[in-house]
C-alpha cells in the first residue's frame, strides 16, 4: 500500500492572547494521497486556516504547536529547522492565500517576485527565470501576458492578482498546493475559471491538492472528499455525495441547511426564524399609489482611458422592492451604487429620488442635501468600512450626529440601540471595537449604522461576500426583514446570484457599463435570454448530490 503524501496526526496548536491560551486545534487528524483533492469547510474559527498554517509551519509567533505530527513523504515537519523549511516551501508544498493583495509584495513587479520564487529553489540565471515567469503567465491565462509582468500588484484586478499567486505557487512544481480561501470576492465567472485552471494544473501535475472554504458548493464541485470543522476540530469527514446528501453530524446538517441551493428560499436557509408579510411596515399599513423610490435616466460615467464604467444605464425601483444588480468585476456595478449614493458625479442622465432630481448637485455638497439621511450605504467589507478607533456605538451614532446634528444623551443612545436591536446586534458588544468582534458582528454594525438615520434606500454593496454561510443566512433575513417591516428599496450589488434571486424581486445585469438583460428575478433565472446572462448563471457552484457527477466532468 502506498504511503499518503500527507499525515496529519493529533495536532492541536494554541494562541497565547491577552485574555489567555486559546486552543484552536484539537486532535486534527487525516491523510492525504498524491493527486487527491480534500476540501476543509466550516465557519470563521472553526481551525481551516490555522490547519494549514500549521502544515506550513507559518504560523505567527503567538502559536504553537503542542502536540502532534505532519508528516509529509514520511518527513516530519514539525521538527525541521529553518533552512529545510525554506527548501521545502515554495518547492514541494505552496500556498496561494486568502487576499491575493495582501499576499504581493507592492512594491515589486510580477516579473520580480516570480522570478524570486524561481530562483529561490532552482539553479538558472535571470534571462531564464524571465522566461519561465513568462510561460507561467501563459500556464494561468493571463491576457497580454507580457506587459503584465512590469505590473505592479495594485495595477491588476482582484482575479488577476489570484493567477499570479497560482503562478507563483505553481512555479516550482510542488507535490502540495493549499489553496485557502482562493476565490473569496471574486465573481462566478472569475472563480470558475480559476477553479477550473486549479483544477486543470493540479491534475496535469499529479499534485494534491487542500481546499479551504466556506463556500459547500465550491468544494462539492471541485473535491473528492470533504472535511468538517467546527471549534478546531474534524466532526466528520467522507465523499463529496455522501455528505452532503446524508451529513451525520449535526453541524454539518446545519451548513448544509444554510447553504443556497437552486431552489432555496430565504426561508429555507434559517428555518427557524420568522418572517414578516410581504409589503408589511412597522405600522401594518402600505402606502397606496407610491411612485418610484428611485430612477435611473441614461445615466453614464467615464473615466480617463477613456473607459465607459456607466454607460446608458436607465432602471426603476419601487418603494420597498429589492433591485439586484448583477456582472462581473469591471461591469460598473460598484461605479454605479455610488453615483446613486452621490459619492460621484454623473456624467449624462439623471438620477430621481422620490421625484426629484439628485444630480445635478455637485457630490462633494451632496451631504448637505435632505436626501443625504434617506440613502445610506452598506459596504463590502465591513471591517474596513468602520472606524478602528470607533467603538460599535460610536460607529452606529456617527450618522446620526452629522446627518441629524443629534448630541450625545438618551435620544441618541435610545437612537443607537434601537437600531442595534433591529440589526441584531446584543446591546453587550456596543462598547467593543471593531477588532474585537466578528465578521458577522461586524457586518451588522454596518447595517445598524445605515439604518439607523431610518433611511428608505440602502445600498448594499456585497455585503455578505466573505460571510460564512449560516451567518450569510441571518443577515440575508434581516435585510429582508428591515425592508418589508419598513418599507425601505434595496439596491443589492452582488456577483452571488444565488443571494440575489431569494432577496431581490427584479434583476439588472450589467456587462462593461451596459444593461444586457433586466426584469423580474424570478422569470430572468427561469430564461435568461442573454448569452452573458447564461454563462453568468452557469458558473453558480452548488453543492447538491447531482453535483458530484458535474464535478467528475471538470477535468481533475
């Protein structure tokens, strides 16, 4: 019997912390063969991560490992010193990274930091490793691939910084690629092709390959087996189908009971949690005959290139309807929700705000407009969206002391928890920082924060992104929630079409600035009659049994 390329046996690693010792893994154990794929799935904390930092041993200095093996080709790890460490990563165990971005070094160009890695690990001059930078480019479909090697990490986008980390990983042939959460913000269309390119690489090169995700239906699409973990443990591990079509444990039936399926409701994904009628306020009354909340009228916006980030964009959205907006990265989609916001200027059409015109103000005095407080905004990443040195409170009443010149007493405080309250947000995390919560807690501070100046538009920009599935659930509902209840339109950019068909009642698709298909979710989803439209809804991952079989045609 062949002996497994990897063996991780009862590992446990601790953190020392300020408020103590905090265990993060517990006994992991499994093994893996060359040219298998193993998926890692589970919330924010379970352990994903720091598994695979500990197999690396890159963890930071605050961890440890304190009990147990990683043996790799029967070498324990674990007990190698620094120069064999440095022989082993990069040549015979890589890692392509969370946040591509962060993982580059910016001040160096792509050719640079490609030909280190080369040169790190294999005797041959400069001329070659260019070469060689040059067919790795090429290896990863890198458009233009010669001019991309004088960039710099910022001069790319957030798809093309992923495929010169797989570049960089891939470079020196290793037996081992971890790749930890390598399409996070990335949309469909993007992650399937380097899903597909992973996938491609690693089976043409026979590697072995560990998945780290929170999103089931990749690692359905793109695993053979999948492992578990909840609270730096493995509650169960088995194939893809199996799994998934009969999970044992009843964490795992509770990721799956929070993951989008085809014909998943909101409903579905948190059972548990009422819901409010359909066109119901806080008062139990709709208003009658209202006129659009918002509209849009050949709207554009150019940059210098020139590039047409907006181009002819005209849609309606009615009081208290969710307008999903849709496409790749680059389609406008961002560029747009702040033109809308008035964080930008437009450069023809117009924008109408319960009937009246909000463009032709300048963007820079737009805060003191009577609007300002009815279109508040949810951003992507709620961490760097709030104010380290803000408190959750602070961060939620900032709004209301610029917007309504509210000072500090019980009007504001009242002001605070109610809105707290609504967003699901326990009154004991006010006075915690942003570093000190979540990224769920975290994600409802920004919510609670736009809406607590009682707005009646919100602009949700991917605001459920990086959120792990069953927190994705929970916020999902409680937007819904917030705009039956209150009667507020949302507007919610997003490359997940799988959240905005259960949220959204209509649906606008962009491609380069433009509107390719529009109308009602539900009938889009249905038939989409636009080539991009399809390719859009195709790339969706999903995670049902019937998968395991769609995933065999994907070449591993």
């Amino acid at each position: 019997m062949t002996a497994p390329l990897l063996q991780v046996e009862d590992l446990h690693v601790s953190f020392s912390t300020r408020q103590g010792v905090v265990q993060a893994l517990r006994g992991v154990s499994f093994s893996l063969g060359a040219g298998q794929t193993l998926g890692i799935v589970g919330e924010s904390g379970s352990g994903k991560s720091v598994t695979s930092l500990a197999v690396m041993r890159l963890l930071d200095r605050a961890g440890r490992i304190t009990q147990g093996r990683v043996l790799f080709r029967g070498q324990d790890v674990t007990r190698l010193g620094r120069s064999d460490l440095r022989e082993l990563r990069g040549a015979a165990m890589s890692m392509i990274f969370q946040n591509p971005r962060a993982a580059l070094n910016p001040i160096r160009t792509v050719e640079q930091q490609i030909v280190d890695v080369l040169r790190a690990h294999r005797s041959m001059s400069v001329r070659q490793a260019r070469a060689e930078a040059l067919d790795l480019l090429r290896a990863v479909l890198i458009h233009d691939p010669e001019s991309r090697l004088a960039a710099y990490p910022a001069e790319l986008s957030g798809g093309m910084c992923q495929r010169v980390m797989i570049a960089m990983a891939m470079a020196c042939k290793p037996a081992l690629l971890i790749a930890d959460e390598p399409t996070t913000g990335l949309d469909v269309t993007t992650q399937k092709a380097v899903m597909d390119l992973l996938a491609g690489l690693t089976a043409e090169r026979g590697m072995a390959m560990i998945l780290i995700t929170h999103d089931l239906g990749l690692a359905a699409r793109y695993c053979a087996d999948i492992a578990v973990m909840q609270n730096g443990e493995i509650v169960e591990r088995g194939p893809v189908a199996a799994l998934f079509q009969s999970p044992r444990h009843d964490y795992t039936r509770m990721l799956v009971a929070a993951s989008p399926r085809r014909d998943s409701t909101l409903a579905d994904l948190a059972p548990g949690l009422p819901r409010p009628q359909a066109g119901a306020r806080n008062d139990g009354v709709r208003v009658p005959g209202a006129g659009p909340l918002l509209e849009l009228t050949h709207v554009r916006k150019s940059f210098p290139g020139p590039v047409h980030a907006v181009d002819d964009v005209s849609f309606v959205l009615p009081q208290g309807g969710a307008l999903g907006l849709v496409g790749e990265s680059g389609s406008g989609k961002t560029t747009l929700s702040r033109l809308i916001c008035r964080l930008a200027d437009v450069d023809g059409g117009e924008i109408i705000f319960q009937g009246q015109s909000i463009s032709d103000m300048p963007a820079r005095d737009f805060h003191r407009a009577p609007q300002r407080k009815l279109i508040q905004i949810v951003f992507q990443d709620p961490h760097d969206s709030l104010n380290p040195r803000f408190s959750a409170f602070d961060c939620i009443a900032h709004p209301l002391r610029r917007l309504e010149g509210m000072r500090d007493g019980a009007a504001l405080e009242a002001r605070v928890r109610e809105a707290a309250g609504r967003a699901g947000l326990p009154e004991g995390l006010l006075e915690r920082f942003p570093h000190q919560l979540s990224g769920g807690q975290k994600a409802r501070v920004g919510i609670a924060r736009a809406i607590a100046p009682r707005p009646k538009l919100l602009v949700l920009d991917e605001p459920t992104a990086a959120l792990d599935v069953q927190v994705q659930a929970v916020i999902l509902q409680l937007l819904d929630r917030l705009r039956r209840e209150d009667d507020i339109g949302l507007l919610f950019v997003s490359h997940d079409l799988n959240v905005v068909r259960m949220l959204c009642d209509d649906l606008v698709v962009l491609k380069q600035g433009r509107i390719v298909e529009a109308g009602a979710s539900a009938a889009v989803f249905a038939n989409p009659q636009a080539d991009y439209t399809r390719a859009l809804l195709d790339a969706i991952p999903h995670f049902e049994p019937a998968c395991h079989a769609e995933r065999e045609s994907v070449a591993l």
